[in-house]
C-alpha cells in the first residue's frame, strides 16, 4: 500500500496517498485553504432536503461535509483519478459517510461517443484533467471510463451539484440541466479557457433557467442558482447572508 499523509479540515480526516501530493498541495491542506471556497459556498446554501452530486470529489472532503447535512446516502461522489479511489472510499467511510455513493469514472458531454476517455493523472490530485492532445502519451495519463453527464444526472436526481473538473465545465455547462437542479457550485479554471470559456459557462447556464448567485461566489469559485418562477424572488437557500 502506498504511504499517506493524513490532513483535517473542519473536522473531516482526509488520509491522501503521498504520490498524489505536491508541495502546494500540502501548504493548501495545511493552512485550510484548500476547497476553502467551494465549501463555505455550499455550506451557505444547502439544506436538509437536498441531494448532492459532487462531480470531481478529490480527496472527499466536499462530499463528506454535504453528507453531515443532507446524510451520507445523499450523496453521489464522481472522481475520475484511479489514484484516488482507494483513499477517497477510506476517507467518505472513515468520516461518517460509509453510505455514500463513489463513482469512478471522468464526466463528458452527451455528445461524447466513446465508452473511455483519457485522463491526465497528475502528480498533485486536485489538477487531474481529461487530457489534452499534448498530453496523451504522458506517463500518468491513463483511460477511465467515460460518464455522460445526462445520464448521471437523470440517475442520481441532485439538487445541488459541485463541479470541479479543471476546464471541463466550459463544455459540461451547456447541457440541458433538469429542473430538479437548483443550485450549481463550481470551480471555473479561467486560466486554461479564458474570457471566452467564462461566457461559456454563464450563457450555457443561462439557457436552462440558472443564473449567478452572489451570495457564496468568491474569486473562481461560482454559484449559479435556478431563476424562481416569481420573478424577483429570492430562493429560500440565498434567503441569508
């Protein structure tokens, strides 16, 4: 077995393999800024009745907060690092979410036509990637399977959703997004699509009902929250600041 290090946050144990660290990520598990963002977004917005699908789970960490929240067997945890697997089970089981739902595989569009996909495994977990043309032969790039982000949601049904799939979501937010979908916390990755990916990502949102939400965004992190069928009206989980 590989060696790990063993990080807290909040609470939450998260045990990683050593080869799947790098010293940034070490600096960010240590002072706590890592998924600083996407959690107090989430946080900010989740409630009790909700069911979550976190797309990108990492270490779990994320998943493990939502499970305190909504309960371990609401929530569907997908990460495509098969690096990972092993320390993400460990780490959902050992903090209480046992019953959560792990998926392993990389979320494509519908339109993706190939059952694998190539993933860029990089040393440090968290900026693992579907790989690009220049990274297809690299030595950690391997084939995972490909999960069609419509048949993963009309499987699962969340009501919240976090995302962070480092530069994906471009192409993942212009899907059609089922109604049952009220809430979006993602991670944008401007620095790999620019300006025009992030116009992507808000008009891709746009066209199925969901707009941005201040209340929980920060710097790359967003939230993108379904527009109330009153117009002007503030949904419940906003409803504090």
């Amino acid at each position: 077995m590989n060696k790990t290090q063993s990080f807290v946050r909040d609470g939450i144990v998260l045990d990683i393999p050593e080869d799947c660290l790098s010293g940034a990520l070490v600096e960010a598990l240590q002072s706590g800024r890592y998924e600083h963002s996407e959690a107090a977004a989430l946080l900010r917005h989740l409630t009790a009745r909700d069911r979550v699908l976190d797309i990108g789970a990492g270490a779990g960490f994320l998943s493990a907060l939502a499970a305190r929240v909504v309960g371990a067997s609401m929530v569907t945890a997908v990460e495509a690092n098969p690096h990972m697997q092993t320390a993400l089970r460990r780490n959902l089981d050992q903090n209480g979410a046992s019953a959560t739902r792990l998926v392993h595989g990389a979320v494509v569009p519908d339109g993706f036509s190939h059952p694998l996909v190539r993933f860029h495994a990089r040393t440090a977990f968290w900026a693992g990637a579907i790989a690009r043309d220049d990274a297809q032969d690299h030595p950690r790039a391997v084939d995972v399977p490909a999960v069609k982000l419509g048949d993963l949601l009309a499987e699962t049904a969340p009501s919240v959703v976090v995302m962070d799939v480092e530069g994906a979501e471009a192409e993942l937010a212009g899907q059609s997004w089922p109604a049952h979908v009220r809430l979006i916390v993602l991670e944008i990755h401007m620095g790999q699509y620019g300006a025009a990916g992030i116009q992507r990502v808000f008009d891709g949102f746009s066209r199925s009902g969901l707009t941005y939400m201040p209340w929980g965004s920060r710097g790359e992190t967003l939230v993108f929250q379904r527009v109330a069928a009153q117009a002007g009206k503030i949904p419940k989980s906003g409803a504090t600041r």
